[in-house]
C-alpha cells in the first residue's frame, strides 16, 4: 500500500544544512497501523509531510498504492491527496463559518458528487456520531468532544486509504 525507500530529506540552514531523514525504509499494509515514534525534532514532521505529499524528499523512493510519487505537480498531488490521504490534525481546522454539515460534506464537494448527495452522505456520517442534532451549527457553537468527534469525520467520510 504505502512503500518506502532510503528516503533523504535535508533542510537548508543558512551556508550548510540539516540532513534530518537519512535513508529511512518504511513499509506499510493494507490495513495495517503503523504509529510513528521519536523524540521532538527527530523528523516525524518531515516524514508525515513527505507520506501526505505536503513536501519532497530530497533523495529515495515513495509509492503509494503503486504509484511512484515524484515531481508531481499541484493537480495531480491533490487528487491522489484526495484519494489515498486523510489527515487528522493536532488542530481542529474545521471551518469556522461552515456548519457541522457543510464541513462535514466538504470533501465530497471536491470529489464531485451532487449537492444532494453530498448532504445525504454528510447526514448519514453526522448521525452515526449521534450529532445530526448539531448540523446547522457552526464549530464555535460545539461542545470540545462533538468538535473533536466533528472533526475527525471530514476525513473518514472519504474513506482514505491512508490516514496520517
Ligand atoms: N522548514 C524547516 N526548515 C529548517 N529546519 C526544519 C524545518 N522543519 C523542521 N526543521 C528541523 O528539522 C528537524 C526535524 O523536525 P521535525 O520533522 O519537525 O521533528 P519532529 O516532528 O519529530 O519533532 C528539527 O531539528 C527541526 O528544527
Ligand atoms: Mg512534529
């Protein structure tokens, strides 16, 4: 599903620079959970920004469902970002002035489904968290646990192949 090969990712630092993943080999399976551990500063960053093609490594091989990822460009990184990735974030980042619903149905929206699908599906994923009672409320107007049970619907709703 998720392959890794001697992966090099340095950072420029004034004249020289700092070689933070050096040769890092990684497989992961279908289905597999994989938590990725390590002292502040060690890389996990740099690593999770390279898996969910927020940046490049500077040297090795990564492929993702096959697909060598390498010298994308913009488009094509964010539709496989769509397909294959879902991220979810120390930080909430729902948007604030979009309801539970329409956050909820966000991803859908890029997908290209209708908007009577896309509100289907969202009422479908908000029920099934028993929060449907809060679709016409924006974020701010959620409780902590409802925001982090929100959030982390966006992502499964696409049902990614990978979650980072
Ligand atoms: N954009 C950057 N420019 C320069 N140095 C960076 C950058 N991002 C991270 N670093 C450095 O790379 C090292 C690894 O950082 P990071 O991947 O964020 O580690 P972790 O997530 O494990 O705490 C750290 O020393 C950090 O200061
Ligand atoms: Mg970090």
């Amino acid at each position: 599903m998720l392959k890794i090969q001697k992966l090099h990712k340095s950072y420029p630092i004034g004249d020289s620079s700092l070689h933070v993943l050096k040769g890092i080999d990684l497989s992961v399976e279908k289905g597999e959970m994989v938590a990725i551990m390590g002292s502040s500063g060690s890389g996990k960053s740099t690593l999770l920004n390279i898996i969910g093609m927020l940046d490049e490594a500077d040297e090795g091989d990564y492929i993702l469902d096959e697909v060598p990822i390498k010298n994308l460009t913009e488009k094509k990184a964010a539709v496989y970002r769509n397909k294959f990735l879902g991220f979810i974030f120390q930080s909430f980042n729902l948007i604030n002035y979009k309801n539970a619903l329409e956050n909820v149905a966000l991803p859908l929206y890029y997908q290209g489904l209708k908007r009577k699908k896309r509100q289907e599906k969202a009422k479908f994923h908000l029920k099934k968290v028993g929060l449907l009672d809060w679709a016409t409320h924006l974020p701010s107007e959620l409780s902590d646990f409802a925001t982090f049970t929100l959030c982390k619907r966006p992502d499964r709703i696409r049902h990614h192949a990978t979650c980072l």
